[in-house]
C-alpha cells in the first residue's frame, strides 16, 4: 500500500492558493481513478482507491501546512508503513518554474514548512513530488505569492499539469520517477 499526501490549508478561502498545489494534486488523482468519497481521517481527509495493482490513500492534512506531519504521521502509524517505501509527499516549490515538477528522494525542506513538519514526525527519507510555482523574485514577496491565488492565465497550465501528474502516476508507482518526469514534461509542453 502506498500513501500519498498532498499538502495544503484546509477551507475553500485557500482552495485556488499556489500553496495548495498538493491538495489539488491528490484530487486530480482521486477523479482520474475513481477514488472514494473523502472521510475525515488521521486530522485530514483521507480517500483510498486503486491504480493498477496498487493499493493508494490519498491524504490532505486538516492541520493546516505548518502542522501537517502530525497528520501524515498518524496515517503512516495506522497502516504500519515505511515512509522510505510507501511515502510520496505532492507540494509547491518557489524553487522551481512555474508548472514544472521534481521527484527527488530525501534531502532538506528548503524552508517549506509542510516538509519540516514531515520531516520532523516521520524523516526525511520519502519521495518528494515538487510542483512548482515560480519565485516572485524577491524574499518580501514570497509570503503573499505562496499564499495568493493562480493568476487566470495560470488556470489552463496548472489544469494541464494536474491532469499529467495524475495520468503519469503510475510510473511513480512503479518506481520509474525519471518516466514520470519525462511523461509530465511530455505532456505539459507548449504545442507550436
């Protein structure tokens, strides 16, 4: 069984937010497959369904980002689960251009709270799905980008990319990431 959580701020004031890319992430994959309802679970909310032959919880910590190891953790505990192997954590990062994608394994939080918090409660040794959004230049400006809206011209990119990460996941499953990446990149080019 895999987890995959998509972080965010729960409440429909932050829902378009670039900071809750990963909420949005996880409901992407929940529509394209055919997940079940979301239940409150582990301080979130939790769906489970299947992709293939794996079985898959998609987790949306209601702790708000700062706190959302508490609620990954909880999730981890229940299912006896190793974050090294059933772990996938789907975020934003200014680091990277807007509606490109990483996969890495391990490393630091790069100052993302979200994954501070994870790493505090379970380590760090999971796989990290970095969705980006583009850094508004400078650090005073950071706050107000992370937690402001995708721009209308932003809309039609970030559907593509959603719709990628969730159509392409299966290779993420299989372990293949470097085919993930290539088949999200694949996907979201400009047509010319």
């Amino acid at each position: 069984m895999k987890l995959f959580a998509g972080l965010g701020n729960p409440g429909a004031q932050y829902a378009l937010h670039r900071h809750n890319i990963g909420f949005m992430a996880v409901d992407a994959i929940a529509a394209l497959y055919g997940f079940g309802a979301w239940k409150t679970r582990f301080q979130g909310l939790a769906s489970e369904g299947r992709i293939g032959d794996h079985k898959v919880t998609l987790l949306k910590p209601a702790t708000f980002m700062n706190d959302s190891g508490r609620s990954v953790g909880e999730a981890l505990r229940f299912f006896k689960l190793d974050p090294a192997t059933a772990l996938t954590v789907f975020y934003d990062e200014l680091d990277l251009e807007p509606m490109k994608l990483r996969v890495k394994h391990g490393g630091g939080a790069a100052g993302h709270n979200g994954i501070r918090s994870i790493d505090a409660h379970v380590g760090n040794d999971y796989t990290r799905v970095r969705l980006g959004i583009g850094h508004p230049g400078h650090k005073d400006r950071v706050t107000g980008h992370v937690l402001g809206n995708f721009a209308k011209a932003e809309m039609e990119p970030l559907a593509d990319l959603l719709g990628a990460v969730a159509a392409e996941v299966p290779w993420l499953l299989a372990g293949d990431e470097a085919r993930f990446m290539n088949e999200v990149a694949r996907r979201t080019v400009p047509q010319r």
